[in-house]
C-alpha cells in the first residue's frame, strides 16, 4: 500500500516539473515570436479564443501592422523549443510563427486559467503588442447565476 504522504510528495514534485517546463517553453515562446513579427511589420496580434462545455479553441489570430491593417500571419520558421535532454537537441521540429502564437496562448491559458473550456467556459484573447514586447491575456469566464426566492404564503 502506497503511503499517502509520499504519493503527495510525488505528485506535488511532478506538478512542480511539469510547471517549470511549462514556464521555460513559454518564456521561449515569448522570445522567439518577438523578432520574427517585427520582421514582418506586424506591430499588434489579437489570438482570439473561446470555449465551453469541455471544449475550447483558438478561434483567429489577428496580426494588424501600424495602420491597424490586418496582415496575413507569415508561416516564418522560429528557432525550435529547447528541450531538456542534450543529446536530443537536434531533433527538434522547427516551429512556424502561426503554430507558436497559438501554443503561446494555450500555455497561457493553462498557466492562468486551467480549466478555461469547462462548463459555461471562458473567451478573450491574448494580445501582444510587439514594440513593446508585452504579452496581456484577456479572459472572460462565463458562469450561470440564478437569483432565488422564498415566499411564504
């Protein structure tokens, strides 16, 4: 029989593993797109998401240059994520920009609002402005709210 505590430890240290890869990929995310959209000229980019009922999805991604004109997102190959095993270090995919915008806003979504495509769900976007190198999730959690009455006849 597996003691409590140490099945506690053991996933608490696992989380703990998981939540710092989770850091160092997005960080890497965050860097990476940087450079390629000021290469294109893209001075903004909206990826919209939405989700409910278990389900959820990047639904646009929206780059805009400085006239706020909608550019087509360019399929530029980033640097590929690094990963934590040296000897494998060749081996990774290369990543297109369209791909690793949409992978920076789910790990955004996971790191903030885990569970943002359950029951009534969430919607919003992640907007970067790329000047400024920021990064600003938007989420609207939806609920269901009733409003109760007793009366007494």
């Amino acid at each position: 029989m597996t003691d409590f505590k140490v099945a506690l430890a053991e996933f608490s240290a696992r989380q703990a593993e998981r939540e710092a890869k989770a850091q160092i990929e997005l960080q890497h995310l965050k860097l990476a797109v940087i450079p390629a959209l000021r290469q294109a000229a893209i001075v903004k980019v909206e990826i919209r998401f939405d989700g409910s009922g278990d389900s959820g999805a990047v639904e646009e991604i929206v780059c805009l240059d400085a006239t706020d004109a909608t550019l087509a997102c360019p399929e530029m190959v980033l640097d590929p994520i690094p990963n934590d095993r040296p000897d494998e270090a060749d081996l990774a995919d290369p990543v297109l920009l369209p791909a690793a915008l949409e992978s920076l806003a789910y790990l955004a979504l996971e790191r903030h609002h885990p569970g943002w495509e359950n029951n009534d769900g969430a919607g919003g976007q992640l907007e970067i402005d790329v000047e400024e190198a920021s990064f600003v999730l938007e989420c609207n959690v939806r609920f269901t709210d009733y409003n109760q009455h007793y009366t007494e006849l």
